[in-house]
C-alpha cells in the first residue's frame, strides 16, 4: 500500500504564507510525478501544479501562477507546496497526488487551507 502523508496546513491572513508537505516512505518515489488538487466547499476538485520525477518541469493553474510554487527532494522522499500571496480564494481542502505512470493517482489524505480576508 502506498501511503501520502500531508502537514502544513492551517490557518494564514490575506497576504500570508503557508508551506505544505507531502511525503512518502516509497522507494519508487523518484519515479513519479508529483502535484496538487484543492477542492473548495460546493465546487469541483482543481488542479493547482504538478512536478516532473526530476523536478526539471512544472505546472501551474492560472489561479495560483507567481504565487506557489512546487519543488521535491529526493532525498527525502518529500514535495512541497510554497503558498505566498495568499488569498481568501485560496481556502480550500489540498490533496497531494503521485503519478506513477499507470491508470490511477495515489492520494494524500488532505489537508485544510483556510485563508483569512
């Protein structure tokens, strides 16, 4: 079973910061791309950014561009969502996902991001 453990959530003011952290005891972690969906009460599940194995390549949604930013150590098995800027919009439960190349995501167990106007 591959388990995604997520921390960093929590509570921020308008303008804050927060960093999440999504980490794996799985050797295939090098494997695999890497990212993050939010789902806000009443609406879809959305994409936020993602990250090659290498973390030569990112992703971002429109909404989140020039302020968070996606990064993965290797060594620790570990990515890592930076939140600067935040806003009100930004409030939403953040899932971590793995791509392992194959017909389904392994998934974190969300974490609550609640930002304050």
């Amino acid at each position: 079973q591959v388990q995604l453990v997520q921390t960093g959530g929590g509570l921020v003011q308008a303008g804050g910061s927060l960093r999440l952290s999504c980490v794996t005891s799985d050797s295939s972690f090098y494997r695999w791309a890497m990212g993050w969906f939010r789902q806000a009460p009443g609406t879809r599940r959305e994409f936020v950014a993602a990250i090659s194995p290498s973390g030569g390549r990112t992703l971002y949604a429109d909404s989140v561009k020039g302020r968070f930013t996606i990064s993965r150590d290797t060594a620790k098995n570990t990515v890592y969502l930076q939140m600067n800027s935040l806003k009100p919009e930004d409030t939403a439960v953040y899932y971590c996902f793995a791509d392992p190349g194959l017909r389904y995501n392994y998934w974190g167990q969300g974490t609550q991001v609640t930002v304050s106007s």
